[in-house]
C-alpha cells in the first residue's frame, strides 16, 4: 500500500486502476498514459512520507490512542467516542483529546457542545478546542464557514486533512487520544492507520448494535482491522435493550436474531466490553451538549458504561480510578 | 445508454449513517412494487453493502449475460437488486478501497448492469458527501435523476448531518422529492405507551427550514428488523406479502404515493 501524499495538486480524478500517486509505478504503470495527472505523478516524490517522522515527533507526548470503529453507520460511534472521553476525563489528572475524522459528518463538536467554535492558528499549530480543562476536541466543523456546510471532498482531499489534524494540532501532552471515525473501511481508515502506525496506536474499540444488518458490516470492520494490524481492544453492543421509562419494562427495539455482539466477539475472537442499553435521555444530552456523566448519574446505560471504560483502561494497560464510586 | 429503459431514477440518500437509508430504500422498493411496479435496487454503499441482507438474498450471485450484469431477482422477479455484496466471496469480507476504485466500481455499475426495462430505479447511497456521491453524481450528469429522498432521524445531531447533505443536493442540482424522518417514535410492547427514543419531530422542522417537502415520519417498529432478519425461515410467503402485514406497509404507501406524484409530474 502506497503512503498517502497531499495529492490535491493533481489536475483530475485519478483513472481506473490508478497505480495510487505515491507507489513505485505512480506515472509509469500502463493506467498512467493519457491519464492528465502522469506528469505530476511520475515527478513526484517517492518512497516513505516525510511527514511521518514530523506526525511522530507532534504525538510523542501521547501515552495511549484508541481508534473508535465501526462498518456500520449510526451505531453510536461518535456518542460512545463522547462518553469514553467524559469518562477519561472524571479523573481531574487525566488530560484526553478528541480527533474526529469524519469529515463528511463531524458530530463530536456538537455532542460536546462547541459547535460554534473555531480553532486558533499560531506560529507552533493549530490549538484545539477545549471542552473542559483536561478535555480537547479537534475537528473539521470548527473550520467551516457556516454549520450546515457541506463537505464535498474525494479521498485525497480528506486524507490530506487529516494529515494537518495529526501534525499542526498542538495535542500537548495527553493522556488519551480518542479517534472518531466515519463509518466504512475506505480513506480515512486506511490514512490513519497509515499515519499513526510509526508512532504506535494501543488498538482500536468497536462498536455495533444488536441486529444482524449491523454485525454484517462490523464483522468487515474487524476483518479490516485484521488485514491492517490494528489491534482491536474489544467489541461494544450500544443501542441493546430498552427500557420504558413509563412502565419500566424492557424490550429489544433491534432485536439480536443471531446473538448480537456477544456472539460476533466470541466469532471473531475479540474481547466482549459489554452491553449498553439505549436510554433516550443519552440523545437528549447529546443534543445539548452535556455531560451525560454529570447529568444523569444513575441512568442505567451510565453504569454500563462505566464498566466499559474502565475495561478499556485495563485493555490499554492504565489503572482503573473510578472503581471506588461505584 | 444503460438508462434508457429506466422511466423514474430516485436517490436514497443521508448525510449521516444508520438512519435507516437501506431499510427506507427497502420499503420504498417493496411498496412501488406492490402497485404493480417494477423496480431497480442499486445499493452504491460499497465498503457496508446492506440491501443483500435486506432482501434475503445473501447467498445469491450475479451472472453475467449478453447484456452485462444480470441482477439478482427477488421472489417473482418485480424487484431486482444489485450490491456489491453479491461479488464477495464471503459475507463477512471487507472491502478496503480509496476514492478512485470506489469510483470505478460505481461507474461499472452505472453502465455493466442489464436491468430490463424498469419503473423505478432506487439507488442506496453510503452515508457523507464525499467520493460515492461525487461520482454518482457525475454518472448522471445527462440522465437526470427525477430526485432523491433524504432520510433523518429525529435527534438535533442527525439533522446537523442532513443539513449538510442538502447543501450538497443544492450544490449538485439534484432535485429533493421530500425528508422521511425514520426511528420517530417507538411504542413500548408492554404498556402501548410511545417513546421519542431519538426525540421527536427534527425532520419537519428541517424540513420547513430548507423549503423542501416532509413525506412523513416512520415509527420504530422492531417487527420490522425482526421481520427481515428471520425472512428465510418463514416458508413460502414472499418479502413482499409479509410486507404487506406490517404495521409500516400504510406509512410507506402514503410516502411512495407522493413519491410517485412527484415523479409523474416531472
């Protein structure tokens, strides 16, 4: 697999079997004649990206990145990225940042409430956003123009921009780096991967909802994850059961006909973190951009939640802190 | 031109994923053909191909003919459906591609696919607005679409997404027939009592805002994703027929009603 370049020089979309603008055969291979972008290929650089050794330096003072994955959309990616980082940052001497790479359809922004920020570019980078104190969140919404803007980007140009996240952000020093990402297995997984690989990712944590058409496409997901070495810290099944908030009785709103996550974990021989069972308040505070942690601590999905990210604490080697409260 | 024989094209599409874009493109498929229609499914969602499952038809594959490729006919032949699903060898198989190979495989599939003469075509999109719909977009650059059909769910964060989506629509030129607001509501099997589990009422609101129709909103009905997970092992009835039981059936009669105006009116 190619590096991946800032390719958004080239003059046009590149041919079919495209040789990719980085390989050996970029400009040479038999695809590449007629095609307008040969000259620009074959001349340029190759071998190893040299903003690899710039992205490992930026994010040397990094202890731990989690990539939070999934095949399928919807599934509660960037609400369950939320929640991990809220619950990171319970511990006051946690500092935890956010990097959502869904640049067709940021949500981090709005789920912790700065949609309407924007980001600060000096001399040294970009800074973030911060959430709270020990918490920051980068993402493509805060440079967008107006909010309802779309981003109408191929590959190259999305790849490019995560390039910038990685290296003009100034991270700091961080404890956890949470990576949000679009769902599928296409640019942005494969750029990241691509670019993190040097400077170490702990793994990644994946989510899914109980039915079948959703496991079917978690299922690629960690097959994807097993062709491009990304250790995967376990399996998370969001969305499972619900409860009536009016006569407390529990029913399945996407039923788990072949066994749900559990069974998919067990399958693929991954880890099963656990069940968190929807709670309509979640959406709620998701809308305003609150803490659920603070807002409704004794919800049930909370206290399964809490379980999670302390199993993830332990999957990446850290102590477990918020054992005592509960 | 492959599109020749095509009368109506409509794009399913969302800014923002699991909203139920496959299951709104499902029901609109079943629900044209139950009036008499025949239907095209095209499911351009490559790396998370959903409309195989949907349509109980995993383990079928696509031949080639004469003509191109030959899509899988589901029960009496009134819809066929086209994925990349029906190309892997194993379901469970990711698909690891950049913009470029996206693109070529939708053009494949654009011009190789020997549908027949149709009614509908319904083309599934991926979520976002990036290389799938880029290229979809350029694919029918002369044969216009009659429009497409943007499907949300309630709650302010999948709307923030949908916006984007119809920024691109207008970018694009791409007519929007109307906003289906999918997951509103889900009646508890205990007590009948209805809860706005992603919240309520987003869709219209959204709706309004951009000046675009609301073709209605869809309750949550796990019957429904019941209905499609276990569809093999209920015998002889067809999709379709069991369809026709479900409690959606009306809500999707209504929305493919208009959806139908609109496309004649064209």
């Amino acid at each position: 697999m190619p590096s991946i370049e800032e390719t958004s020089d080239l003059i046009a979309p590149p041919p079919e079997h495209c040789p990719g603008p980085e390989g050996e055969q970029a400009g040479k291979a038999d695809a590449c004649a007629g095609c307008p972008n040969q000259a620009i290929c074959a001349s340029a650089p190759k071998g190893p990206d040299p903003d690899i050794p710039l992205i490992t330096a930026r994010l040397s003072n990094i202890k731990h990145k989690i990539l939070i994955l999934s095949g399928k959309g919807g599934v509660g990616k960037s609400t369950f990225t939320s929640m991990l980082a809220w619950g990171f940052a319970l511990n006051e001497e946690t500092q935890v940042g956010v990097m959502d790479v869904d640049i067709c359809g940021p949500s981090i922004p709005k789920m912790m409430g700065v949609e309407d920020e924007a980001i600060h570019v000096s001399a040294s980078g970009m800074s973030p956003v911060y959430v709270a104190d020990n918490l920051c969140t980068m993402s493509i919404q805060y440079m967008l123009p107006s909010k309802d803007d779309a981003v109408i980007w191929r590959g190259p140009k999305k790849n490019g921009m995560i390039k910038r996240f990685l290296k003009d952000v100034e991270w700091g020093e961080l404890d956890y780096l949470l990576v949000d990402t679009p769902p599928g297995t296409s640019d942005e997984h494969l750029s990241v991967n691509s670019l993190l690989k040097e400077s170490g990712i702990d793994g990644a944590v994946i989510i899914t909802t109980p039915q079948e058409v959703a496991l079917l496409d978690v299922r690629k997901e960690i097959n994807f994850c097993k062709k491009a070495g990304i250790k995967v810290l376990g399996l998370v099944e969001n969305m499972a059961g619900f409860v009536c908030p009016s006569c407390e009785g529990s029913s399945e709103v996407f039923m788990a006909t072949t066994g749900g996550g559990e069974a998919l974990a067990k399958e693929m021989g991954v880890e099963f973190l656990g069940r968190v069972p929807l709670d309509p308040r979640i959406g709620v505070a998701c809308d305003y951009g609150e803490s659920f942690f603070d807002a409704y601590p004794d919800s049930p999905s909370i206290k399964s939640l809490k379980k999670v990210v302390e199993k993830v604490k332990m999957q990446v080697g850290e102590e477990g802190d918020l054992e005592e409260e509960s | 031109m492959p599109f020749e024989d095509i009368k109506h094209i409509v794009l399913v599409l969302s800014g923002k994923g699991g909203v139920g874009k496959s299951s709104v493109t499902t029901q609109l498929a079943l629900s044209l053909a139950a009036k008499g229609n025949q239907v095209g499914v095209l499911d351009i969602d490559l790396t998370g191909p959903s409309m195989p499952r949907m349509f109980g038809a995993e383990a079928k594959t696509v031949v080639q003919g004469p003509k191109g490729w030959l899509p899988v006919s589901i029960g009496d032949g009134k819809i066929k459906v086209m994925s990349l699903g029906f190309l892997l060898n194993d379901r469970g198989d990711s698909v690891v591609w950049r913009g470029p190979k996206k693109t070529a495989m939708i053009r494949q599939f654009c011009t190789d696919v020997a549908w027949g003469p149709l009614d509908y075509l319904i083309i599934d999109t991926p979520p976002g607005t990036s290389d799938e719909h880029i290229s979809i977009a350029e694919q029918f650059q002369d044969v216009k679409p009659d429009g497409a059909v943007v499907v949300t769910t309630p709650q302010a964060v999948a709307t923030a997404d949908v916006r984007k989506e119809l920024n691109f629509c207008k970018k694009v030129e791409m007519n929007v027939l109307g906003i289906v607001e999918n997951m509103s509501g889900y009646v508890c099997p205990h007590c009948a009592e209805c809860t706005n589990i992603f919240s309520s009422g987003g869709g219209k609101v959204m709706a309004e805002e951009f000046g675009v129709e609301f073709l209605g909103s869809v309750p949550i009905d796990p019957k429904f994703g019941q209905m499609i997970e276990t569809q093999k092992d209920s015998g002889s009835e067809s999709l379709l027929e069991q369809y026709k039981k479900s409690g959606l059936y009306p809500v999707f009669t209504k929305i493919s009603d208009r959806v139908i105006e609109k496309c004649e009116a064209k």
